[in-house]
C-alpha cells in the first residue's frame, strides 16, 4: 500500500508521466491554519531545475488542494492535493521497455506487475512521488510548530564529503529555521564547494554519488512512543525508507555505538533548570522506544542516484540476452540536495502520527 | 502496540518479572506442521546462562502452547505460547524506583506511564519479551521453508572485531544450517576467541560492549514488497527496531553507498542459467521496496548492554538531585551473540508476512 | 478516517461544495482491464436529476482517473479519481450555520470539529461522497466478475410497499444482470407504480421516505471470511453502516431469525450436482463468518431523507434558543431508488477486500 | 485475525477443548485501578451452567492475568489473560466430524482450514471464545466508567415474547446498575415467566430458540465517531457481530425506519438546562456517524442455537451422500440470557476503541 501512518493517514498516488500525482492527508484536526507560503516554500526546496546538481526537468509543482482546507483552515475531512504532470518526454524511455535499468526498480516492478505497470519515468516508483509527499510534511510540520515541536535536516555528507554533525544536546531555533529555507543545507556552509565539486566531477564522468542526510526534531514531549514494535525508530524508520534510495537509517550515535562501552555510550541524566537531561544524547533521544525529551537524531544514507549515462550491463527481457545501457533523460547527478526536505517531511509526519491522540 | 504485521499478527505480552510472558501469532495458515524441537532449538540459541558472555539468570524459556497446534500441525487458529517466569530476583531492582538507569527505558516509561509500569527487570521492556518472539520467528521460518526461503544472521562485530561478511551474491545452505545452530554463529569461526576476549575485558571492567549482527534471507522470489512506504526496507526495519538495543539498520551496502558512485553501487543485471540475476548485490536484494531474487541482507546495530556494574551519573527523581549508580543484578556484558537468533527471527516474521496472501 | 478494507484500501475524499470530490484505490493487481463505460452506468445510476424522486441538481459526475489505469489496464498503481463540483449553490445552505438540521450531522459535526468544518452541502457529509465510492466499486466488481462472483442490489421495500425478495437458494444471472442496469430496481416492476406514489405523496407533503434495499453477491467461494471479528458480517456490516442514511443491516433471515426455532432456522446440508448446498439460506450465506458457497444476502435499512422543506424544531447555537426550520435546497424526497447502486458498490468492495490475497 | 480494534487492541485466542482459551487487550493506559470482583462479576453472568436455560458444561471460567495488571492496577503493558479448560468432554464430538451440523461453521470451516481445524466443541468457533470477550469488555467498561459512560444491555426478546424497550431519552442510573448485575436481564421483569417458558418448550421439543438483545450507552460525549467509514455504527457493528450467531444489528429506530417518514423520525433539536437534546432518539445517538449525546441504542439478533437434538438432514463429507443427525452434547436451548454480557462487552470494547486517544 503506498499508504502510511496509524492515527494521521497518507495516501500517495500518481505516475511520473501521467495525469498527474497527489496524495490524500486523512485525520488532521479541524481548525488548523495552514500557511500555504510556508507549504510552497517546502516544496520549491524539492523541486528540479534549481540548478546543475539536479534534473534540468522543470515542474511547477504546484499543489492544488481539491479538499479538507477552506480559507486556509483545516475543515476536518481529509485534505488532497493534485500536482500537474506538464512536462514530461515520455520519448526518452522507449528503450527501457527490454532493458531494465541497474539500480532501478524496472525488473522488479516488471515482475510484480506482470509488465503492466507504467514503466515511463520510474511511473509509480519516481522520485517525483516525494513532491506530495513534501506537501503533506509541509503541513504536518506546521502542526507540529503549533506543540512546539520543530524539524531541520541538513547534508552530512555526500561522496565522502562531510558536513558538521548537530550537536546532539543543542540545537538552536536559528539554525532550525534558516535550514528550514535552504536548498543546499548544510550547518557549515563552508562545505558547500567541495560537496558541488564532487558532484559536478561525477556528472562530468557521467556518473552520480550517494550521501547521507541528518536530521533533528526537537520539542517533542518525553513519553512518546513505546515500547517493541511501537518505537519511535521502528516508526521513524518505515516513513525514512519510503523514499526512495534510502537504504540504511541510524539514530544517535547509530553504528558507530557498536563498537563503544556501556560507560561510553550510556547517556548519564542530570537535573538542569529543574528538568531532567541527558549529558550527552548518543540514544538520539529515543530510549525504550519512547522519547527522553532531547532532541530525535537519525541520519539516512541515500544510494548513488541509478540512473547515469555511463554505459551499464544489463539484460533485454525480450531476448534473453546480456547486454548495455546507457541511461538517457534528465537525472540528477545527486539527489541528497533535494531529498533533505523529503526527510524533513517523513519526519513529520511519523512524529505528527506519534504525537497525535 | 506490542504488535507487528498486516497479514500475519504477532502480540507480545508479559513484563520480565511478572507471572510470565508469551505471544499470540494469527493468521498462520492450518496444516503446517511445526517441528517443536526446531523452535526449542531456536529459543535455547537466545536463552541466557550458557557461557560468561551472558547473564547467568537461568531460565527454562519452555513454550507452553494453549492453542493454535493440535498433534503437531497448526489449526488455523491463532497460535499462543506462554513462558513462565521462574527465576526472578526482584529485589535487585528495589534501588532502581527513584534513580533511573542511564540507557535504559526506566525515565522515558517513568514519564509516559506515570510510573505505574512494573519497573522490576525493565517489566515490558526487558530484553526477556524477546524469547516470545524467537518462538514466534522459530514458527515463521518453517512455514517460510516450505516456500524455499531460508534465514541466516551471524554476528558481524563485537566492540571493533568484525567477522567476515556474507558474499552477497552467493550464500550456500550449509552455511545458512551451521550458523542456525551455533550460539556464537560466525562465518569465520577463527574470529570468536578474540570476540569473546573482548567481550571479557569489558565484563572485567565492569563495563559492556555493543555490536552489529549480519543477516541474509535466501529464495525470496522475485517481486515481494512493494513501493514507498510498502517496502521490504520499511517492513523488516520496522521489525529489526523492534528489538531493544538496535540503533541502526542497513541493507546491502547500507551507509557505505553514500560514498560511493552509481557506476560502483548499481548492480548489473545478467542473464546465469536463464535467470535474470545481478553481478553485485549492492541493493540488498531489494530495487524499489520490491525483492529482486538475489539473497535479502541487512545489519542491525546493538548498542552496548546499558547495565553496567560500573558507576554512572544519573538523578533522583524523588529527590531532583544529581547522583550516581552502579547497576546490580545478572546482565550479560553483550548481548549480541544472544540478539543473532532474535535478528533471524524478526526476519523470518517481516518476509513471512511480506508473501503471506 | 474516510478510508475502508485492509488487503485493499479505498480512501474517500472533498466535501459537497469545494473544488471536487474523488478516492485513492489502492492495492488492485495490475493487468484487470476496466471497462469504463460500465464504471459510468453505475455512476449514472447514483446520479442525481434522473426524475422526480431525486434532488434536481445536475452534477455531470464524470470520474476523471489521475492514476493506477493505462489504455483501460491497471498499472498495479493506486488508482485515483476526481470528480469536479460543478453545479454548486451554497447560498442555499447560509441559514444552516447557526440552526442544526434535524436527522444530519450538522450539530455533532460542528462539535466535532469545532466549528471549522465545511457545513456547505453536508460537506463531507454530504451523500455526494457516494459518487466516488460507487467509482470504486464498479471497479471493484469488475475484478469480481473475472473470478465469477456477481452482486445485485434491489429496493425491498419503500414506506412499506415492499418488492419480492430474493429466493436466496437460486438467483439467477438474468436477473442479475437486469437489476445492474435499473435506476429504479425491482425484481418485481409491477411494484413501481406504488412505490413512486408513494414517494410523490411524500414529496408533495413537503416531507420525505426511507426503505430497504437488499443485495445478493453470487460465486463467492466457500471458505471466504473468518471467526470473530474476521466474519463476512463484519466486515460487510461496516461498509455498508458507511454510506449515510444506514441505520440497520441484516444478513440472511436477519431479525426474524430470532423468532425463529433452531429446527427452522438452521439450514440442512444437501448434495446436489456434487456439490454441498444448503436447502434453505437464512445464513444469508455466512457460517460461522465464513462463506457456504451459497449466496449472500443481507438488507439495508435506510431512513427517510432528514432535509425536509416541512417546518421542522430546531436550536439556534448562537443565540441558544429554540427555533424552528424549514430546509431550503435540492432534495431527494427518497434516496433509496438511487441508493442501490450504493450498496452494490461497498458490497463489490467487502467482497473484493475478503477475496484478495 | 481474531482482532478488534485501532487505538486499543483486542486479540482473542483459544480453542473450545484444547489448554484454554485467553486474550490479550493492548494499549490500556496505566494507573486504571481494575475492580477484579466487577470483572468476575460480569464473566459469571456469562458463564453456563447457571439453570435450565443454559449447558450444564460447568466451567469455573476464571482468568489469570498473566501481565498489565500489577496489585490491581494497570501497568500500560499489554494485559493478558488466561482461561483453563477444565471439563471438556471431547468424545461427544468423535461422530462430527464427517457430518458437519447444520447452523455451526463445521463445513465452512472444514474448508478453509482444509480439515485441520480443532473440531472439537466448535474450536475457535465455540461460543465459548466470548469468555476472554467478556474479561476484556469488563476491563474497558471500568476505564468509561471514569469518564461517565455506562453500558447495560437486557433481554429485547425471546422466541417472540418480548420486553419493553429502553426509553431512548432517559436511562436511568439505577435501571443500568440493576440490569449490569442480573443473569436474566429484563427492563419487565414480569416477562421472565413468559421467556422462560418459550425456552423450556423448545428444550423439550429438542429445539432451540433465539431473541434480541438491545443495547444502551449513556453518557458518551457529543463528537465521537466520524463520517463514512469511521461512524459509530460500523464500529460498533463490527463488534457486535462478531459475537456468533448474531445476525443482525440496528441503531435507534432501525429497520422501523425504513417505513417512516422524515417528519417522523428526525430527532427535533431542543435546549433542555442550556444543552442541547433531541426531543426523541430515532437515530440511537448517533448522527452523521458521530455522536449526539443522547444514549446510543442498538439492537443485535441472534440466531436460534443451531445445536440441537432434533434429528437434522445433512452430508457425510466422506461418502458423499444425504443423512442425518442428532446434535449430542451440553448446548443452551436459547444463548440470549448469556449473551446480554456479551454485547455489553463488545459495546464496551467499541465505545472505549472510538473515545480511547
């Protein structure tokens, strides 16, 4: 099911090259002002054609809400959006109908759909599909402002290539919101030039690279979530690996714990201001599955983008035979700049799922 | 929810130092017949008290089935199994009520059930909730079996010593049944004494150590899984964070493809006896949330076991001072090696609930 | 939530008088070819203004899919549809802010959602949201019919002049096949003339009417369903309870069975041709929650239409005094004829959700 | 699956003659202080073997809480509880299981659980599954009982004679407190000899007979439930049959509606102490699928005991030909006096599921 959340429900719908794509945000409360500035500007963050580091494709992505906001207040009923697909070029996938693409979900899908799927850019599987689901983050998150719980994500790395790490006990309101508005977010910016050095390289090779994307939310009350299946990584986890490409996720010191101490790991509590913290934050703010009132840290690892023009051994499903591909179309080279507000959005609507009643 | 699964339904019950703990298993089809000496076998692999590396409380950990399977054959009906606590020494526990254990979920239950949650051996949340569930996986992977599909984990690294990992592309039975049988399953069975030495330095330090465990699913067929958040990553992470202690969860290449290239990390499609493989198998088995025939692998992080004997700093909460602890009780200084049959288990349950119809 | 099934999904959403209403399909196979032409009979016979027994509104209806179909096949995408709003007139609806229609969710709607919810038309509420739902279900029914299962709904009764029931041990695919295409269902149509005079009688007392309707699905496999909460009435019960105006549903004998003797009721088991019948059907098909192989039968209770240009007693919220009220607008004086289709859709979809693997 | 429920969860296992029978209630906040004896109460009233009209199987029926509850308050984890089968006589049973029983899901379940099912006493099927039901609706009934919600359910009719029915405006406390505690629940208590009677004389004929229970909750907020597929009356329906043998359910004025018109049944709104009342409660409390406030009413009909020892036509499924049988064993003549605390139970469990954040 294209479908996530218990309490809040999403529902994403649409192919790359069809009609059009969408998704219905099931379960908000009535009576929730919702800034449509604010949901656009998520959503420019994500979108193409910014410049050589994405697909030079350009879709106005515009959001057109058929119902569940009046006069830019939640009415209750479930809200859906409709995105226009208008400029597509479905021409430049004719030759992939034999020839899955590698690292593409073209073989698998072929199989589980019998052939019947829509197999023009990526249809079901398209990155394109995150551009709702950055519209119902958008909103999320500003249900979420209103408890006081906020959400930034920045680059950590991409191709080997490192960003700062938040700091795990600190994490000031003025770099949430000036994340929140950057299309290239990184904490040091000085970064910035060598991370589009690396990508400009791969796609000069014709190739592309991977990254990694952190992210913080912060506010969110101590005693959310629970215990086993009912955590706050399980629940985190699934709304971060429904974006495409990811293909690992960690909170707090994440892999790296597997190799410390106890005495190293183990975040000791201590009073300040009356309150109880923790000294460090290695659990990512999660223990037992339920929140400790620090702030939530997880960093997802996004696989090279597949499709580069690089020339790629494959097979024609036609023949049978073993053979080459050379992936045209317009690609990003890296998609890490693009998928920081998608992770922001997953995170919101798994913390909204959370901390809804 | 203590719940996991759409298709198939596993509730877990029980608290460490209550009556006892069990689970409930629905919608296991009837007329599977269920070896239960295999599934003892599975639940002896986690029960603690075999050698120094773990907590030397004994428990019979025997699965008492009240419905579900008549004369060794499943009926259709829901499968429950109960496991009596015997050997439960609460008094341990007795300082624990106001002083919270660091990297523990004594603050964060504290707060979320208003201190009314039986704190005595973490209650719920002790890794003890885990036995039910390796029944339960010890259940599943029979019936997954008899559709071809085998399970295997192994302990990837302890505190820096790592094993050998699985060839991704070729993963022969035999390995996959020694390792189901081993209670320190490695691939390179040359790397134990040094795990095991480093796990014993930390017990001499009154300290812990944390680890990652490997595991691969072979004979998936082609096309289970979905795409967004209907995918196998989203389903078995869900699962794999289910179990106390893990932090993180890869697949394939997991964090390592952020470094890497598309050229690198896309696996190419090849025609080998007809059938349309992949060269590599960077993906994990895994093109679009969706199986692509190749061997399903993943890591899952365990943090360090957080009781340790040594000192740490925690607070009062009856007094709201700061002050310090030393954690008594029986607690295994890695629970890693223990965690491999929990890991194979949690799997056995996400695919078998992934081609369950 | 507006959403229905588990192993299929269909989410409902708009609101009377906004952009459009529409649904998100989800989980149909790929590869089901969908006849549109018979997906529009069935819209047709919901839609209004067909004569003098419904509103005189005039909504073209007309189902516009986005998504999940291409040249007539399903993708294996959700499926996704849209229907404009185009003949509103909401000026109709100003005097219902402050006084709550008797017999509509106008007053627990507004404390429900606090006053923000889209009260033009019923909003969500309104009995337009069928439209979409109707969509789905002739979607769904195709699919059923590839499998040979076949579902016909009849009006049993308008204001006590009652049609024939169904013979519930053979329903003939004739029959079927006529009562699919009625937009005034009868198994018996000398009972037309009374029913709409009934109807009129109403109408020109300025006052309104309820029935039953009663469906029969054929071809459904024994063995479909389950025990407890898993049973066929469930699971129908709680979408047919989904389409307004329902406020009672009864499979089988339904409630006179419980004036019945055990040895009247209960239906003996013959072979015939081979097979296992029941000579009898007050199961209305339905054992134990599991299908018999016979039909399945159950009825409907509708009541009469609440919006009645009859002056009826009311509350005035803002001023908090007793008023009286005599509601304006487009109204059915009966929504049973038009209901029937209803019913087939949110049966097609039960049966489909239950069938699906 | 044997699951009930979204926000709580209820998971019921067991067969009739294996170990025992039992469930698992989920999601239950802590610190509920749980009434045991009010528990024990309300499960007696269910229990059989109370006089003539019930199977003298006498089963002590006790639940052990297993986990949830620690010194009679509840501890946020799941409560899980366990009832021994004592007195299973299962050679009643041996000439069954070629000859399913007409009325029983013998045959259906035959199939679908391919002949694997535990036949005896029903299996999964048995009446007796509604004890853990009962346990369960008794926890839930206390937590309303903290917010001012109150449940009671008597006996509408039996076999035809029936009692009055609930004043839909004004339930008394005092009727709910008697009619919670009585094992022959009637509002007329002069109707028992009647009842009684029609029960008796189907004993004696051999036979059985069957009623309706009708339902009252008072004090349910207004604004509980939602449209379409979320309203009260699907929730509850669901519940409701899945208690065997229900066959039908109808909310306020039901299927009496059907012939009414809209002047008749619409509930006029009225301020009654600054509050707003409905005059009368045709539509059972419930508008647009929400609550209005008033007391939600119901009515569920059950079947006829399909036990009986009257000689009945059915199939030998191993020769293939017509035959007879005689139903052996300890069965109630009329199960409507036992089930009052079952639908009472479910109504618990469906209000508590829809109120529950």
């Amino acid at each position: 099911m294209s479908t996530y959340g218990d309490k809040i429900k999403l529902t994403v719908f649409g192919e790359s090259h069809g009609d059009g794509i969408g998704c219905v945000l099931d379960n908000i409360p009535a009576g929730i002002c919702i800034d449509m500035d604010k949901v656009l500007t998520q959503m420019a963050r994500r979108a193409p054609g910014k410049d050589k580091t994405s697909t030079p494709r350009l879709e106005k992505d515009f959001p057109i809400v058929k119902s569940g906001i009046l006069d830019g207040v939640t009415t209750g009923a479930p809200i859906s959006c409709f995105i226009e697909n208008t400029n597509t070029r479905s021409g430049d996938y004719s030759n992939l109908l034999d020839k899955p693409r590698p690292g593409h979900a073209d073989y698998t899908a072929y199989i589980k759909y019998d052939g019947k799927n829509d197999i023009r850019g990526g249809g079901h599987f398209s990155g394109r599909l995150t551009a709702p689901i950055v519209f119902a983050g958008a909103v999320a998150r500003q249900i979420l402002e209103q408890k006081g719980i906020k959400i930034a994500a920045h680059i950590a790395s991409i191709g080997g290539v490192s960003d700062e790490r938040f700091n795990p006990v600190d994490i000031p309101d003025e770099l949430i919101e000036r994340l929140n508005t950057e299309t290239f977010a990184l904490i040091d910016k000085d970064k910035e030039a060598a991370m589009r050095d690396v990508i400009e390289k791969a796609r000069m090779d014709l190739d592309s690279v991977g990254g990694v994307v952190e992210c913080a939310v912060t506010g969110v009350p101590v005693g959310i979530g629970g215990p086993l299946f009912d955590g706050i990584e399980g629940k985190i986890s699934q709304a971060v690996f429904g974006i495409p490409a990811v293909k690992g996720v960690e909170f707090g010191s994440g892999f790296a714990c597997a190799e410390a101490r106890g005495s190293e790991n183990n975040d000791s509590f201590v009073f300040e201001d009356g309150k109880v913290k923790t000294a460090t934050n290695n659990c990512g703010g999660i223990l037992g599955g339920i929140s400790d009132g620090m702030p939530i840290i997880f960093r997802a690892a996004f696989k090279p983008t597949p499709s580069i023009a690089k020339e790629q051994k494959t097979v024609n499903l036609t023949t049978g035979e073993n053979t080459t591909l050379s992936v045209k179309g317009r690609h990003d080279p890296c998609i890490v700049p693009r998928a920081v507000s998608v992770v922001e959005a997953v995170a919101a609507l798994a913390v909204l799922d959370m901390v809804t009643l």
